[in-house]
C-alpha cells in the first residue's frame, strides 16, 4: 500500500493495486483534531505530525485482525500498519505518547504488545502523558510506579 495523505494521527490514506482506501490504525485511538461538534483533544497536533513523519509517502504493509471491521463505523479499514523496516506505526505511536491503546479490538492479537508501550511512554511521560497533564501531575516517582496523568491510566499490565 503507498500512502497518499495523513488524515490525522490514526487515520491514513492509501493505494493499493490503484484502488484508494482510508485505513485507521487497529488497536490505538489517538487524540481527535477539532471538528464542528467538538474541541480538538490535547496533544492532536503533535501526534498527527508524528504520523505524518513516519509515514508519508511511504510504502507500507497493512495487516487486518482475524475478526475484522470491514469498515468499521466512520467507513475506515481497521488495520495494523507496517514501515518497511518492520515497525508498526500503530506500536510508535503509543510509544511516543501520541496515542492511547483502544479498548475496540476484535480479537487483540497485538494487545500485550501495545499495552506494554503505552506502560512505557506513561512512566517515561512522553507525548500526551507529558502535554496533557496539568502542572505537576506528571512528575516521574519511579519506574515501578509513575502518577497518573491527567488523560488517565495506562492499559493495565496483562
């Protein structure tokens, strides 16, 4: 698939054999830019633009889960997103802090894996973790056992 536009942080277009579609990432919901019934969500900007730096223009492989939406409710195909090198795109956002895990997925192959790195950018305090807090909310304890932010816990542990 060749991405042809960044819609926003989990949501992209794409070509494949020339047909367009509009992908979500599977697993992740990320902060919602400003609409005409709501306010943009903390962080949007940040993690559209973190998106659009991994990903545009690029080649990708897209993956669908064994009990797929086909399309889900806003008329996206809900897949996992691969960069050539093998990362997952949905993974790097959670990662960086630029998205949240989902708790919509239909058999959560990759729930461990994504829940582990929201685990990590919480208790790094990255992205929306940092930005979303207010002051002094976030500040680190330990590893083991990092405050709440203000856009609420990490997934729990499995």
């Amino acid at each position: 698939a060749i991405v042809t536009r960044v819609v926003n942080a989990d949501t992209i277009e794409v070509k494949i054999q020339g047909i367009g579609f509009t992908i979500g990432y599977l697993g992740i919901d990320a902060p919602n830019l400003a609409t005409k019934d709501a306010k943009a969500e903390c962080h949007n900007r940040e993690a559209t633009a973190l998106n659009s730096s991994l990903i545009r223009g690029q080649t990708v492989r897209v993956e669908r889960e064994s009990t797929d939406f086909e399309p889900n409710g806003s008329g996206r195909l809900m897949r996992y997103v691969y960069l050539k090198d093998g990362r997952m795109v949905n993974e790097e956002l959670v990662k960086a802090g630029a998205a949240r895990v989902s708790n919509a997925l239909p058999d959560g192959r990759y729930r461990d894996r994504l829940a582990a790195a929201e685990r990590e950018a919480h208790e790094s305090i990255r992205g929306q973790w940092k930005a979303c807090a207010p002051a002094g909310a976030c500040r680190p304890t330990t590893r083991a056992r990092p405050r709440a932010c203000a856009c609420g816990p990490p997934m729990p542990a499995p």
